[in-house]
C-alpha cells in the first residue's frame, strides 16, 4: 500500500490547483477540502473497527481523502456542487484520479476498489455490476461520506448559515406529500422531491437505512442524529413514525466493533 503521506501530498497539490491568488480557497471548495480530510477520518475508523489489517485500513483512509476530488474541477468549471445542473462529481472524480497516476504504485486489485470507491460514493444506489472484491470499499466510504455530512448540515443548522451550505432549498414551507409517501413505502426518497428543508432534512433521514456497517449505526446513535434531526420536524404522525422506524433500524444494527 502507498504510504499516505504520499497521496496526501498529492491531495494537497492537486486542490492547491483550485486556489486564488492569494492562496485561499473559494469557501465551498474549503469546505469540501476539510470534509474529505473528515471522511478520511471516519473510514479509517469503521475499518479498524471492522477489524481490517493495516493495508485494509490504509486504504479506506485513502478512499476517504480522494472521494470527493471531483468537486473541485465541479465547482470550477460549472459554479454549483449540483450534479443535476452540471456533471456527476463521483464520475468526474474517477477520471481525474485514473488520470493522475497517484495510485499507480498500488497492487490492481486495491487500486481499483478505491476508484470503484470514487466513482459510486455518491450514487443513490450502488450499481448491481461493481466489482464483487470492491464492495466492501464502496460501502464504507458511502458510510464515511454520510457521517460527515449529517453533522456538517447540523452544525450549520445550528450556527444559522445553512443558506450558505444549501442556497437551493427553502427554509421554510411544508413537507412534501409526495416524499412522505415514498419514505413511508420504500424508505427511500429522491432530492428531485425536496421543495423544503424539512424534506430535506427527511431525505437525510432515510441515509440510515442506506449505512451498511455496525460501527456506522453506533456512530448515529452516539451523535444523537435522529434525535437532533426529529426535533427539527413537525410533530406530525406520519413524519414520527418514519422517525422512530430509523430509530428502531439503527438500534437493532449498532455495534462498537465488527459488523451488524
């Protein structure tokens, strides 16, 4: 396995690409920076508590690091981290890390499981053709990327600058009806049906039936996510029974080591 000084120094040139004059980042793109330092943290940990060897654990925190390379030729070439409006940031990331040779050193087999990593982090599924031996990758960086951003909405909830995180989304208005009859059926729903930041904060709700590993449902219930996410929401029948589902769903996979 490359040492990771190495890919961090690459990490460090590459996004120092994106910087002004000055030496700064735009403030999004410094956001992503430190969130991918964040998610490399967080895979880490799910690995050493799945109990993975050295090389195992090494490599997801490599994953985590580069997982979101992508955003910052995004936000360059198209001024929105909005796939929808511009190119699949998991996709673009991919090709930039292929392209860049900083895995070149590594056996195919992990090299490939952190670019199968890069590529599905961000898909709504993952797709039925990835490679069975890059799976297990590609479930825990999704996890990582997951827990990072429920405490970053909520830490810019709280602070009051969610605006500055999420222009798009109304702070105010109803849930959707349409969202909470798809939560209530599949446990899934899709952003294209967020008109508010309720529905958005229920969207992010329904993440939980998406984490794969016990270590990440621990996680979620140290942090009191849901609890800090429910006394966000309306006391409405049909969003505290979606609530106390991830709840429930949480508890009966949480373990402090090893999988559910």
């Amino acid at each position: 396995m490359m040492p990771m000084n190495e890919v961090q120094e690459w990490f460090r040139s590459f996004t120092g690409e994106f910087a002004k004059d000055d030496g700064s980042l735009e403030p999004l793109l410094a956001l992503k920076l430190h969130h991918s330092y964040r998610v490399s943290g967080e895979a880490e940990r799910i690995a050493r508590k799945l109990g993975y060897d050295s090389a195992l654990v090494t490599q997801a925190e490599v994953l985590g690091l580069l997982h979101d390379v992508g955003r910052f030729p995004q936000y360059r070439d198209f001024g929105t981290f909005y796939d929808a409006a511009s190119v699949d940031h998991g996709e673009l990331g991919w090709e930039t890390v292929s392209k860049s040779g900083v895995l070149q050193f590594l056996e195919e087999g992990s090299r490939l499981a952190i670019l199968d990593g890069i590529r599905y982090h961000n898909k709504k599924e993952i797709p039925p053709g990835v490679r069975p031996e890059s799976l297990d990758m590609v479930r825990l960086v999704r996890d990582a990327d997951k827990l990072d951003v429920f405490e970053l909405v909520q830490r810019y909830l709280e602070e009051g600058r969610i605006r500055e995180l999420l222009p798009r989304i109304p702070e105010t208005g109803k849930i959707s009806g349409d969202l909470l009859k798809a939560l209530a059926e599949t446990g899934r729903a899709s952003y294209s049906q967020v008109a508010s930041m309720a529905d958005f904060l229920l969207v992010q709700l329904s993440w939980v039936f998406d984490l794969n590993y016990g270590p990440s449902f621990q996680r979620i219930l140290d942090r009191r996510v849901i609890e800090r996410i429910e006394n966000r929401l309306p006391a409405e029948p049909c969003v505290r029974s979606i609530i106390e589902k991830a709840r429930g769903y949480a508890r009966s996979f949480a373990v402090e080591r090893g999988r559910p």
